[in-house]
C-alpha cells in the first residue's frame, strides 16, 4: 500500500493523467509440457533442451512527458544437455537408462523474482517516433543462479549406487531456498536480501495511420546485489571398479553475490490493409528461445479481433482490443495441462 500511495503522490502536471495495468507472462517447455515439467515430468517426452517461464505486471501512472511505475518481474530460464534431458525423464517414469553410454550432463538455471519501481521519461524524438527509457529499482526475494554438470555412465538398468559403473558431477549455485535436499545435510540458511536496479527501453514508430512498429527491451542492463547468498559448491566423482569416490566442497554463504538480469525482448508490427482488417507480426526472444508470430485482425466499430499463429511451436490464439483494453491467449493445445506453449496478457487503461 506504501508504494501504491508513491505511485499516486508523484507529482505530475495539473492536465488529467492516466493510470494502467499490464499483467504479462510466457512459458515455454521443449521437453514435456509445462504442466509435467512442474510436476515430476509424467507426460509425453519429446525431447529439447530449454525451457522458460517470464513474466511482468505493472501499474503505471503516464503523464505528458514521463511514467511512473510499480512493477513484479519473474524469469525463469532453464538450459540443459539433450541428454540431461533424456536421464531424468527415465528417472522420473522408472525407466531403464542406457548401459555403456555416457551421458553428457549440464544444467544452467537462472531465477529470479523482484518487486520495484520505475521512472520512465518519454521523448518525442521526431513525428511518429516516441522513445521511452525505464530505470527500474528492483527488491530481489527470489534466487536461483548457477548449474551442474559432468557425466555418467551404466553398467546395469537401475539409478541405484550399484548400477553406475561411473559419474562425475560438478555443482556450483546460489540460492535462496536449497534446491538439491541440501537440508537433508542440516543447512538450512536464512533467505538472502537482494537490491539491484536495471534499464529498459521502448521505441514506438508510427509513420502514418496504417503502420506501427514497437520494440520493447527489458533488462537491457540489469543486476540484483545479493547479500548473505547461500552457495552449493561440490565435485563428486564416483567409479564402480575399481570402487572408488571421492567428493569435495562446501555449503557456504557469500557475504556478496551479484546476478545479472537477463534481456529479454519483443519487436511487433502492424499494418492496417483497410478500415476492416489488419495484418501483424511479433518476435519474441530471450537468452536461448526466439519465437516468430504472425496475426490477421478484423474490427468491429472499436472491437478488434486478431487470430495468432507461432510456427515454430504450433501455437495458436487470439487476441481482443479495445481503447483501454487489451488481453492474448495463446497456447499449443486447449488442454494446457498438455501444453508446452503459452502466453497470456492483459492490459487496462483510465484517465486518472
């Protein structure tokens, strides 16, 4: 409630402003749908080796000449080794891994959850193109950075000790909750406190009534300062003969850990054909995943129904605009408790 009464209490000009909320957010699992990916991986596995969920919700007084925002940021990104992929879906459905093959192991995870705020000044560079740079205080409460990797190999089906005939593993992460049972050993470390900032930046293009281009980036640069990070760091290596194990490292707290934001960001186009239809695309992209969309609207009055196409994961939805309201749905099945793809947005706007 504190930041909400900032938010009203920035003094802005005495003309009418306007309030909005954004909320936004996407998911995207090659291996098993989002769904089983959560949950223990019981779906259908088809293989991949990313996997993402990011979102955004922001509550913005505009004004002529600058925004001010509240703001919840989420990014989760996962990248693993094919064959990562492959062990632990055999795990997780009880299924006999390949003996006399080494598997490539290696996980790299980034996580991280913020609240903060923004002050965004708004120039008119030229007719038709408006730049916006965002520069966000951020309050971190939510931490996973790092990863594992190394290999193993099996000399019988099974995942018990016995069925190795050797593994190798290197793991070095910081974390806000232990991630790998790490209370099991007794650690149970206080959550850390987090501070950062970051920068965004949006440009909009409208050369005339019947075309658009926008391009938003978040994050273009971005760091979360963590105090008192609990860190994992081990190297485990195992043979079966001659028997032989050896493991090394410490569960500690850093009394300093930097993360860095990763950039994420989106490019849309539109072009009006007629006083009826429009045509747009939009490209979305973050570390590892590009993903291309093209639409077809149609309007009705101040109505605007869009149909979304994403080739590269067969994603389907639809979109609805209104002055002052926005919302997408888009998805690779109707059931998405199958679904590998989805997306989801919803945006409102007043006079304040």
């Amino acid at each position: 409630m504190a930041l909400a009464g900032l938010l009203l209490a920035v003094p802005l000009s005495a003309a009418a402003a306007d309030l909005s909320l954004h909320i936004d957010a996407d998911g995207y699992a090659e291996p098993v749908s989002i769904q089983d990916f959560t949950h223990h991986w019981q779906g259908r596995f088809s293989g991949g080796r990313h996997a993402f969920l990011q979102g955004r919700a922001e509550l913005t007084r505009r004004d002529v000449g600058q925004e001010v925002s509240l703001l919840w940021r989420y990014d989760y990104l996962l990248d693993f080794t094919p064959d990562t992929a492959e062990l632990y879906n055999a795990y997780a459905k009880g299924l006999a891994p390949d003996t006399g093959r080494a598997y490539g192991l290696g996980v790299t995870a980034r996580y991280s959850e913020a609240l903060g705020v923004r002050w965004s000044p708004v120039f008119q560079w030229r007719p038709g193109l408006t730049v916006t740079p965002g520069f966000n205080l951020l309050q971190g409460y939510k931490l996973t950075d790092g990863g594992l990797g190394g290999s193993a190999r099996f000399r019988q089906p099974g995942f018990s000790g016995a069925d190795f005939q050797g593994a190798d593993l290197a793991v070095d992460y910081h974390y806000d909750e232990p991630q790998l049972y790490e209370e099991k050993l007794g650690w149970h470390p206080r959550n850390p406190d987090g501070w950062g900032y970051s920068l965004d930046l949006r440009a909009d293009w409208r050369p005339d009534d019947r075309r658009s281009l926008t391009l938003q980036l978040y994050d273009v640069y971005g760091r979360l300062h963590w105090r008192q990070a609990p860190r994992t760091q081990y190297q485990f290596d195992y043979q079966a003969v001659p028997a032989a194990h050896q493991l090394t490292g410490q569960l500690a707290t850093d009394t300093h850990y930097t993360q860095v934001l990763p950039m994420r960001g989106r490019l849309s186009g539109d072009y009006r054909l007629n006083e009826r239809w429009q045509a747009g695309w939009q490209l979305d992209a973050n570390r590892y995943v590009r993903l291309g969309q093209v639409s077809a609207g149609y309007s009705v009055g101040a109505w605007t129904g869009s149909l979304l196409w994403e080739p590269q994961t067969g994603a389907l939805g639809v979109a609805l605009a209104h002055p002052g309201f926005r919302c997408r749905w888009l998805a690779d099945s109707l059931n998405t408790n199958r679904a590998r793809r989805l997306g989801i947005s919803l945006a409102a706007e007043t006079s304040w």
